[in-house]
C-alpha cells in the first residue's frame, strides 16, 4: 500500500491568539493610548486655557464698553440739564421765556367794586410799552399803516 | 553569639526605641490635632494668609424722574492706590513717583513721600479717577501702583428736587431722600474675587480663583417731572426772595391719581450746595412737605365746608347771619378782617373766607362728626407716601383731655390743629376727583434684577360723595373766578382754590406778627389736571395774606404748568389789555 509521504513534522506557526498579545504591543498600544488621552488633554486644557483668556478678554471689553455707555448717558444727561439748556437758549440764542398769549376783549366797564377788602386786592401793574424801533416808527408814514 | 552582638535587645537599643516611639506618638497626636481637631481652624487662617479676597463695587441703580430723565445715575471710575512695601525701593519709586504725577497731575514729591510714608499697605493717591484715565494709567503699569474699580454718583440737574433725590456719601450709602429712603433697591450686591497670593499679597497668576459677578443695583423711577419741579422751585425761590420770607413749599401733585410731580422746598440743599459739614443742613436737606406741619388756617374752610354739605346740614345758598364775631365758651372768634357781612350764603363765606361762617358750620355739623370726617380727609394721620421722617400731624379729638368746645370752632377755620403741606393738598384733591382720597405716591416703577414694580393708584377712602365733592370743587372755583381780581385767577383757565393765612405758633401762643400764607387750588376746574399746594413762611415785605402772597405765585406756576403740559385754555381769555 502506498504510502503518502509522511510530511515532515514542521513546527506550527504559532498564530498569536486573542488571549496571547506580544507584551511589546501591548506595551506600545498602552503608551499610545496614554499618549492619545494625553494630547487630548493637553489639547482640552489648552483649548480651555485659550478660550478662557478669549472670555476674560470679552468680559473686559464688555465691562470697558459698559462703563463709556454708562458715561456717555451721564454726559448726555448733563448736557440736556435743564438749567443749562434754559441758560443756553437765553444766552446764547437770545431765546425768552413763553408768555401765555392774552387775548382781550373788553366790552364792559370795568367794575366798580371789588368784593375784597381794598388793600388785599393785588391789582396787575401797567407794563409800560417798549419803544418802537427805528423801522416802526418808519411805517407811520405808509399811507394805511397805523 | 557568634559576631559578639548580643541577640536581644539592649537597654540602650530598648530605651531609643521608647524614646522613638514616644517622639512618634506625640507627632501623631499632634498630626492629629492639627489635621482633625483644629482643621477648621488652621484651614481658616491658611486662606487668610493665601487666599485674598476683593470686592467688586456694584452698579448703583439710576434715580429717574417720570420722563426717564436720570437725576441721579452714576459712573465707573477708579480708584489708585500706591503699594507702600514695594515702594521701599527708592529708585524705582522716584521714577514711579514721577511717572504717576504725570499721569495724575500730581506732585511728584508730594506723591514719593505719601507712598513712602509707611512700610506697608495701600496708600491712597486719587479716588473717583474717570475711567478712561484710570485705564491708560493702567496701561502704563508703574511700579507700585495699583487701580481699583470704584464708581461716582452723578446728578445731571443739579440741585433740582435735592431734598428729594438726596446724596450718596463717600461710601456709597444714600444719605437722605430717595437715595436713602431706597438705598436697598440702588445698592446692587457687590461681587468677589477670592485669589491665592504670593507673600506679598499679590495674586499668583495661574492658581486658585474664583469670582463672583456684582448685580447691578435697581432703578427707581419717580413721579417727579424735571421740568415741573424746575417751575415750582424757580417760583418758589422768586416769591420767598420777593416777600422776604423765611422759607416755603410749593407741592404739584396730579390729583386723579395722588402722584407727586413736583415737590419744591426753600431753603434747600442739593449735590452742589450741600456741606456735610454744615451743622444745620438737615434744615436744608429735608423734604419740608412731609416732615413739617403747619396750622392750614383757611384753606381748612374747604373741609368744614365739605362735611356740612355732605351732611345735608346745608348748601351753597344756605345762609347765615355774620355780626362779625361769635363767642364760644369765653373765647370771642372774630372775622380776619373784623368785618361784619349781615346775612350771607355759603358761597360768599368761602369767598370771604369768614371766621364766624365756619363757626357756624362746625355747630351745624357737631364735634363728633367734624372728627370724623376731618379724620375722613386724612388729618391726623401719616399719608405714607413713603418718604422718611413724613408726620402725621397733629388734632385734639373729644375724647381728649386738653379738648375744649374752642378746639371745634377755630379747627373748623384751621386754626388749632397742624397737618404737613402733603396732607392739605391730599384733602383737597378729593374736590378735585370726585370724593376719593388718593394716597400720594412718588415712586412710579422700580426695575431691579427680579422684575420691574410698578405702583399703581390706590384709593385711600371716599369722605364725601361725588355730588358734595362737586359742589364744594363748584365753591372753590367760585372762590377764584366769582371775586374780581383774585390773585389765583389765570387768564383763559377756570381755576378752583382757598387761600389760606395762618399766625404762626409760638409755644406762648400765636406770634401775631408772624403768618403762614397759603394757597390750595386745582385747574382746570372742571377736569383737574394738577393740583398745587403754595406755602410761603413768614413773609416780611408788607404783604402778609395768603391771597396776596401765595395765590399769586400759585397763578404764575400753574400757569408755566399748564403751557408746559400742552393744556388747552378751558374759557374765553379775559384780563387787561396790554396793547401798542
């Protein structure tokens, strides 16, 4: 009967299994992973780090742009001071007060007794009238004109 | 033993290990008073040594009048300090001297030799620096020299309404007026900065810190209108220059709802004026409608008037007859005037403003009831319009010892009893809305962090009904409109008012050369939209009564109130012909 050839007993090769990684990969895989969690951390942190400066610097310009609001309000607030706005508009722009406008009709006398005691009346004084200026006194000469 | 040693302990070896051992029980005892017994206590002075704490000032809330106006807001600003231990060095603090006199205008000399006045600690050079100068000296970063945040308080209208806006002091605290009597809702809560710190106190970068952001304090609007309270000071200050008199008050108020537009006091002190080191500046400084009664002499007649009326006792025709004196127990009421009318209706009383007719009213109406509606207007009791110091004024009842049958007849002409300026003009704003009694008000809104308060409106009573309320608003304008040449009439206005004159009290009675001239009126007449309160003290220029003196300071401000507010004339105009 023949006979295979009896194949040479070799050595298998020793596959390595699930259960058996070389100590070297597992070494680096770990330092890998170290060094993975690592940068990350490092990256975080500085990723952190930046945006904690950014926010810093934010808030401060908010702070700095709040407090010019609050002092350009507060010099908005006194230049409209009602003091000065009346003293500008009389000084500088000649402006007078308003007066109510009096309108005036007289069609009867002017009664002859007053109800209060005399003395305790407040009676108006005659506002003496200011003179006319050179161009009205002018324009008594137009025929028509009084 | 083979190497000579002994194989078992020495008394030597015994007596160090004893001795260790002891050394090691007492380090752990001692480990363990410090690490557990006490560690609150040394954790607590180990972040007293490495833990410094700032504070963060807080915003101070704006004070607003009723157009949104800021009469009291505030600004940042910084405060400079210079650090004594790191000036020590000599060198550096002379250039640093001079480089900060630079920046502050300052002295140099005097600077280096404040800066080097102690070894240690903060000295103060500059407080309330504006803010754009304390940022570019902190750009500059001198040696020595450290910035902190501050704020300055800020009154764009001056002294307008100082008694009632108030003043902040150097710490921040409100010191009268609103910004005392609402220092809790202007003050924010200050923030922290908790740091570690070097050995010399200075923050280290980088470590342990935690801050916490301050809260702006709130807003408090008013029911103050600038321009308003700028008319009623302006004439205020004119009549008691004009009469030569001691002091005065001038309150506007809208008598539909009780809101205070105006609240004006002569003397007064505001921000600019006030000296905090003047022993008599509360006299200056407070709100003079609120804290300070007076006798309201005739105005009072209004309110005598009022509680007969409404009683049905009587009405505008009703008469009586006025021999110009009446004598109530042993006491003899005489006429201001000493004048003697014969038989006169109600309305010529008011108008006339008689003694003896308000007299006659009280016995119609009798003391139990007089009290009861005076009590019904307010009298004798605080308005609790929410300022500081306010009185509740002063009135003998019945059931009181000191009350004679006197005390009905001169309270019936306001003589005898004192009530504020505030609680007069809020007794007569019930003729002025149809008998209810509005409790004054002169906060409108308050705008904190947890949500905007406004007050609204209330409606204290109703002393009398709508149709005595009428009647005696119909009397009152009678007063002004029905008398020629009144002092209160306003051209192109229907007006209502009462004078009032009044002596001033002495504790030996009355001083009989000295009287309060008063005026209380509303406008227009028919549909009110202010009401005013004149009040001018001691007046010495020869003019004494309330119609010579307040009425016509009454017509001048209700008049500028009425172009301010846009009100149309409510009559045909009438007055003396001024023509060229």
């Amino acid at each position: 009967m023949a006979t295979l050839p009896r194949i040479a007993a070799r050595t298998p090769v020793r596959l390595p299994s699930a259960n058996h990684i070389p100590r070297t990969l597992l070494a680096a895989l770990a330092l890998l992973v170290v060094a993975a969690v690592g940068l990350l951390q490092v990256m975080q942190t500085s990723q952190a780090a930046t945006a904690g400066y950014e926010f810093g610097a934010l808030e401060t310009d908010r702070r700095d742009l709040s407090a010019q609001v609050r002092s350009l309000e507060a010099q908005i607030a006194q230049s409209a001071n009602e003091g000065q706005m009346r003293e500008l508009a009389m000084a500088r722009l000649g402006m007078v007060p308003a007066t109510p406008s009096v309108g005036i009709k007289v069609d009867a006398a002017a009664p002859s007794r007053v109800t209060l005691p005399e003395r305790y009346v407040v009676r108006p004084q005659p506002t003496p009238l200011p003179p006319l200026s050179w161009w009205e006194s002018l324009l008594r000469f137009v025929p028509g004109f009084k | 033993m083979a190497d000579g040693r002994p194989d078992h302990l020495t008394w030597r070896l015994r007596l160090l290990a004893t001795i260790v051992g002891l050394a090691m029980c007492a380090l752990f005892v001692r480990l363990g008073m410090i690490q557990i017994v006490d560690h609150a206590k040394y954790a607590e002075e180990a972040a007293v040594t490495h833990k410094g704490v700032d504070t963060l000032p807080a915003q101070r809330g704006a004070i607003l009048d009723a157009t949104g106006f800021p009469l009291a807001t505030s600004v940042d600003t910084y405060d400079v300090y210079i650090d004594a231990f790191l000036w020590q060095q000599t060198t550096k603090a002379q250039k640093a001297s001079q480089q900060l006199a630079d920046e502050l205008r300052m002295d140099s000399r005097a600077l280096y030799a404040a800066g080097t006045s102690r070894k240690t600690g903060d000295v103060s050079v500059r407080r309330q620096l504006p803010y754009e100068q304390g940022q570019a000296l902190d750009k500059k970063d001198i040696w020595g020299v450290r910035l902190s945040r501050s704020s300055q308080r800020i009154y764009p209208e001056g002294d307008l309404a100082g008694p009632v806006v108030g003043l902040v002091g150097l710490d921040g605290k409100g010191l009268w007026g609103a910004e005392a009597d609402f220092d809790s809702i202007l003050n924010g809560k200050p923030g922290l900065i908790s740091s570690e710190r070097d050995a010399l106190g200075r923050p280290i970068s980088f470590a342990g810190r935690t801050e916490r952001d301050p809260v702006a304090g709130g807003e408090v609007q008013l029911t103050i209108d600038r321009f308003i309270q700028g008319i009623a000071e302006r004439n205020l200050n004119a009549a008691v220059q004009q009469y030569h008199a001691k002091s005065g008050q001038i309150i506007v108020m809208n008598p539909a709802t009780g809101a205070i537009l105006a609240m004006a006091t002569n003397p007064s002190a505001g921000p600019k004026t006030a000296d905090l080191n003047d022993p008599k500046l509360f006299d200056r400084v407070r709100d003079r409608g609120v804290t300070d009664m007076y006798e309201p002499g005739s105005v009072l007649k209004t309110l005598t008037t009022a509680a007969a009326i409404d009683m049905g006792k009587v009405n505008p025709n009703s008469t009586y007859n006025d021999t110009g004196s009446v004598t109530v127990g042993t006491y003899k009421i005489m006429n201001w005037d000493f004048s003697a009318n014969g038989t006169t209706t109600v309305t010529q009383f008011l108008q006339k403003s008689l003694n003896t007719g308000a007299v006659w009213l009280s016995s119609l109406i009798g003391a139990k009831d007089f009290y009861r509606y005076m009590q019904a207007f307010g009298l004798s009791e605080p308005t609790h319009v929410g300022l500081s110091g306010e009185a509740e004024g002063l009135m003998r009842l019945p059931n009181d010892q000191a009350w004679s049958v006197v005390d009905l007849a001169t309270n019936a002409y306001g003589q005898g009893l004192a009530a504020t300026p505030l609680q007069v003009l809020t007794a007569v704003n019930v003729f002025a809305n149809g008998g209810k009694l509005m409790r004054p008000y002169i906060v409108s809104s308050e705008v904190t962090a947890s949500g905007v308060r406004t007050f609204q409106p209330v409606e204290v009573r109703r002393p009398v009904s709508a149709q005595t309320a009428a009647t005696v608003g119909e009397l009152m304008h009678q007063v002004v409109d029905g008398v020629d040449l009144h002092g209160a009439q306003i051209p192109g206005y229907d007006v209502a008012g009462k004078t009032g004159t009044t002596l001033v009290s002495i504790p030996t009675g009355y001083d009989l050369d000295s009287t309060i001239a008063s005026f209380a009126g509303f406008i227009p007449y028919k549909n009110p939209r202010i009401s005013v309160l004149i009040k001018i003290d001691q007046p010495t220029g020869g003019l004494n009564l309330g119609g010579q003196v307040a009425a016509p300071v009454f017509a001048k401000t209700a008049a500028e109130i009425m172009q301010y507010l846009g009100v149309a004339p409510t009559k045909a105009k009438t007055g003396s012909l001024a023509a060229r």
